[in-house]
C-alpha cells in the first residue's frame, strides 16, 4: 500500500519539478540577470536586432556559469515532461526494488547528460558565431542569412528518415526499456538506458531546440511552444503525423526571414 502510495506521487513529482522550473525560468527572466539567460545571441545584430533586446554583456566566468544553469533550466522545464511515459515504464518496472530511486536517478543523469553535451556544442557554436559578428560587418548586417539558414535546415530535418526512426523510438518507450534495460548489472543498464534514450531524444528535437538560438534563448512564450511541439511529437496519438506540417511551418519561417531580410 505504502509503495502504490509512493508510486502515485511519482508523476506528480516529476511534473512538479518541471513546473517550479517554468516558474524560474519566468522570475529569472524579470531579474536584472536575466541577460545570462537570454546570453549574447549574435542573431541580435543587424536584421534580427531590429526584432530581438539589445545584445547584452557579461564576465565569462559569471556568464558561464549563469548560461549553464540557464539551460539546465530550459531542460527540466522542456524536455522532462516528454519523457515522463518512458519514466513511469520505467518506474513500474522496477517498482518492487530497494534500489529503484536511485535506478531512476541513473536514467535521468545519463538522459540530461547527452542533452547537456549538445547544449555545450550549440552555445560553443552560438559564441563563435557572435564573435564573427562583432568582428565583421557583414556577419552583423546578415545576421539574418544565417537564422534562415537554421530555420531551413530545422525544417527540412522534419521529413528526414532520421528523423522519423528517432521519433518512432521516443514514442514507444515500454519497447525502449524491454530492449534496453535487461535488470542485470542493473545501475550501468539504468544508466545507458538514460544515455540512448537521451540519444534518440536529441536525434528527434535537436533541430527544435535550435531554434531557441534564433528565437531567443530567454524568451518563455517561444520555449513553452517548442516544449508543446516537441511533447505533442512524442506523447500524442498522432504525433507522428505532427513532424511534416511543422516542417513546412519552418520552411515557410526560413522563405520568410529570408525574404525580408534581404528587402
């Protein structure tokens, strides 16, 4: 009884913990730090800087670690209310174990772990493409050319075969845990499993997340709609059917920017 009573407590704890997230990232974003969570987009400058804030500064060191923090944030709040089917799979079936709180704390290290590993790729590539914008001039007067660029290629991602097998793995999650955790070596198992599930997450939305660097890193309205997106891809009945419509959505975003930057 004691361990139906914990058990009913889970999902609510997890969407709990992705709604105090929102709840930061909201308060965060009305604070005087709120320019390291919306940190130096170089999309700011020229064509785009006439629609986004002013780019803003910071010390590295601080900067960093504000960043950082920042995007774990983003995580929480976006991307764990997806994987909450995977999460309950797992959690029934390891209900009867002493050991299933810190099985499930594997499963999520190794899922944030590959999402925080390509959140350290695209800000590496964020600030160096705000440095060629401060260095050159057309870099900052076409900013444009380049946030076309990614709305195009997230768009054109949307109909890939890659694409669709991630998806197809990220909306079967009993079939995922079966193949992938076994109950033996259980904490490794319990971890990889976090790890390939985060793989194929990031092989399903990386391409939506992209976006939050075109759209703005701090903007709460564009990461609540992208999280809507990326859930309803996964988690609904026709999800699936979602990812070509969203697609042509973007190519139509990237013809759009582009033509207007170029006017």
């Amino acid at each position: 009884m004691r361990a139906a009573s914990r058990g009913d407590l889970f999902l609510p704890l997890i969407a709990g913990l992705a709604a105090l997230s929102w709840a930061t990232l909201w308060v965060w974003g009305q604070s005087p730090y709120a320019r390291y969570l919306d940190h130096g987009r170089w999309t700011e400058i020229g064509f785009a800087g006439r629609i986004c804030h002013a780019l803003p500064g910071g010390e590295a060191t601080v900067g960093a670690f504000f960043v950082v923090g920042g995007w774990v944030l983003m995580l929480t709040a976006m991307m764990l209310p997806t994987t909450l089917p995977l999460l309950e799979t797992f959690r029934r079936l390891t209900a009867r174990r002493a050991d299933r709180r810190q099985l499930t704390a594997l499963v999520l290290t190794g899922y944030f772990a590959v999402w925080l590993s390509f959140g350290a790729v695209a800000h590496i590539a964020d600030w160096a493409l705000l440095v060629a914008a401060q260095r050159s001039d057309w870099v900052a007067a076409n900013g444009w050319a380049v946030a076309a660029a990614v709305l195009a290629i997230a768009g054109v991602y949307q109909f890939s075969a890659l694409k669709y097998r991630c998806l197809d793995k990220c909306r079967s999650p009993f079939g995922f845990v079966i193949e992938h955790w076994r109950g033996r070596r259980e904490k490794w198992q319990s971890l990889l499993l976090g790890i390939r599930h985060g793989a194929f997450c990031v092989g399903c939305c990386w391409c939506l997340m992209l976006l939050m660097f075109v759209l703005g890193v701090g903007n709460i309205g564009w990461m609540l709609a992208l999280g809507a997106v990326m859930a309803a891809e996964k988690n609904l009945p026709g999800g699936r059917r979602l990812a070509a419509p969203i697609g042509a959505v973007l190519l139509l975003a990237a013809l759009w920017v582009g033509v207007a930057g170029a006017a």
